[in-house]
C-alpha cells in the first residue's frame, strides 16, 4: 500500500512527491511551518492529501505549542489556522479539514482546562479525517465501479490516486481499483498534465506499482485517442464542485471532458463529499490558484523557453456541469440536475462498505 501521508511520534511523515518516480524518498516534519511549506511547494499534494495533511499539521502545531492555559493555546491555534490556510486556495478539503480541527478544539475547550488532554485530543481528530479519506475511498469506489465497462480503457487527468489523499485507493484511481478489485480487466490511458507532470510522474508510478495497465500520452493527443475509439471513459477527480456541479480540476480537465462529449464518451468525477463547496452557487466563484510560471519554463532547472516572453500559469480549470456524466461521491452517485443531486447526497448518511 503507497503511504502518502501519516503520523509517526516524531512528526508528519510524507513521500516527496516532487522527485518521484526517480526517488522514493519520505520526509519526516516536524513542525506545523514545515507542513505548510511541504503543501505550498507540492511535496504532498491532492484535495485530500492535502486536507489531511494540514489536520495532521496542526494537531502537531497545537501538540508543539507552549501555552500554558487554553486562552494561549487557543491564540496559538488559530494563528496555525490563518498560515495553513494560507498554502493553496484552490482545493475545499484544505478549508474543509482546518474548519474540522476548529470544531473539534472549540468542542474540547467547552470540556476541559486541560491542555495536555485538548492536544490529544485534535491529534485523535486529525488521526480520524485520515481514517475516514481512506475509507470513503472505498466508498466512491464502491460506488463508481459498476460504470466501468468490462476491459474498459479510461483516460484520467493529473493524479486521483492513493498520492492525492491519505492513501491506499485514491479517488478516481479508486475507481479503477475497485473494479479491477471487482473482476474486470481495465486499462488507463493517463494524460501527461503539464506542466508539473502528476500524470506521467505520479499516476503512471502508482498504476505501474499496482500492475494496471497505463499508457501516458501527452495532454494534447487526448482528443486523438478518443476520435480513435480507444476511450471507453473518462475518470478525472476534483478540488472543488460547486453547488450546481461545477468542478475545479486539475488544469486541461476542461478540455478533456470537451472532447469527451464531443466524442461521446462519459465523463466522470469522483470525489468525496468533503470535496463539495456548497457555499458556491457556480464554479464562476472557485478561486483559481496561479502558480510559478517556472513551471511552465522549465524542466527541474533546465529552461526551455526564451527570456522576457508572458507566460501563464493557472494551476486548474472549471468544467461546467453540462459536460459531467455523473459525480461518484462516497454517498452515491450524483447526476444532473446536480443542485437537488448534490444537495441530496451532502445530506445523506455516510455509507460504510
Ligand atoms: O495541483 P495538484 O497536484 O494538487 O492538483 C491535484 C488535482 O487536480 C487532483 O485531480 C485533485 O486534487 C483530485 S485528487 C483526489
């Protein structure tokens, strides 16, 4: 099983995921800093991933804190709070899991004076948002697995697997694990995704590791191979979706589920609930983080492109609802019209598989 992200007693232990595939090294944090500037410069990264990450960074925050009583603990905290959320804008788990560890400290001041037993407690909380990734992994792909045909080629986008949350599954990799787990031959074909690579890097990587069959192509051969008929589905996961659907990915997903319908292929989202931002009537209000245009320049430290020219670097685009086929979340299958969908499922109960 990949390790992502855990907690060990000497801090928050993670795979860099910046020097994969060439070098499988884990890096130990011991600070909340540290953990910050592990997800700014995409050691860990992934919705989820990095929702989990951030827990685990602050219980080790708060558990580091040298506040004597709970008023200086609680300063302490929320200064962590204000520095984490600070790392990535795009991604909902990351506001979702500091807003989670709020909760849990302000429901154990209202219990106890007790310093020592409030930091044990965030860390039981934080312990508990990676338990539950994986598990509601499980769930979406329960879910998602019976929409993959039988020696289903899917085309996915960046990585949606065990490196994108806590471990184990993944999200839309979820998917294609549970039905390969399920009896079916399937195969993916995973875009390279310019320019950081998560696709040839990371899912190329952890699908090689779990002896699926994955071909990479680059981002724009996409519409070639599905004209061709090589796609039977499209799988891309989520850092955002909005009350009617709309989904923030990695970006070039836009243009994949363009071609998708444009070729009539299904184009799915997986993505746990946590990843819904039901505040958002549309994607029109999904910050939309820009990254180094660095990224886009070079290659590690070799450039490519010429000085002095303008060089975009938006790390991830919306795709409006109308070209979703169905959200797989961990409580079932959304489709549209996705706000009474959506709506529905973020009422549900969670389902355990
Ligand atoms: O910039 P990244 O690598 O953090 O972007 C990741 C993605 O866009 C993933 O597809 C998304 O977070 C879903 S991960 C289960």
């Amino acid at each position: 099983m990949i390790k992502t992200v855990e907690w060990t007693n000497e801090g928050v232990r993670m795979i860099d995921q910046r020097l994969l595939p060439t070098e499988e090294k884990y890096l130990t944090l011991r600070s909340y800093e540290e953990v910050a500037e592990a997800i700014k410069k995409m050691v860990v990264r992934g919705a989820p991933a990095i929702g989990v990450s951030a827990a685990f960074g602050l219980a080790l925050g708060a558990k580091q804190s040298v506040g004597t009583s709970v008023a200086d603990l609680e300063d302490d905290f929320g200064y962590m709070c204000e520095v984490m959320s600070k790392t990535r804008p795009t991604a909902v788990n990351l506001f979702w899991a500091i807003e989670r560890m709020r909760a849990a400290f302000n429901r154990e001041k209202a219990r106890t004076q007790n310093t020592e037993e409030i930091k044990a407690n965030l860390v039981t909380e934080a312990l508990n948002i990676f338990q539950e990734d994986i598990e509601s992994n499980r769930s979406i792909g329960h879910f998602g697995a019976p929409l993959i045909p039988e020696g289903a080629t899917v085309l996915t986008h960046c990585n949606a697997g065990a490196l994108a949350t806590a471990g184990d599954y993944g999200t839309a990799l979820g998917v294609v694990r549970a039905a390969r787990d399920a009896g079916k031959r399937v195969a993916v074909i995973a875009d390279e995704t310019r320019p950081f690579l998560q696709g040839l890097r990371l899912t190329a990587w952890e699908l090689a590791k779990d002896e699926i069959p994955v071909t990479v192509i680059t981002d724009g051969m996409a519409g070639h191979v599905m004209k061709g008929g090589k796609v039977d589905c499209v799988v891309v996961g989520a850092d955002r979706i909005a009350a009617n659907g709309d989904t923030a990915n990695k970006i070039g997903t836009y243009m994949v589920a363009v071609l998708a319908k444009e070729n009539n292929v299904p184009f799915y989202v997986a993505a746990p609930i946590t990843t819904l931002d039901l505040s958002l009537s549309s994607g029109d209000q999904i910050p939309i983080e820009e990254r180094d245009t660095r990224e886009v320049t070079h290659i590690g430290s070799h450039q490519l492109g010429p000085d002095g020219v303008a060089v975009q670097n938006p790390a991830f685009d919306v795709t409006p609802n109308e070209f979703i086929a169905a959200i797989i979340t961990d409580r079932g299958v959304a489709r549209a019209p996705y706000v009474a969908s959506l709506k529905a499922l973020a009422g549900a109960k969670k389902v355990g598989v």
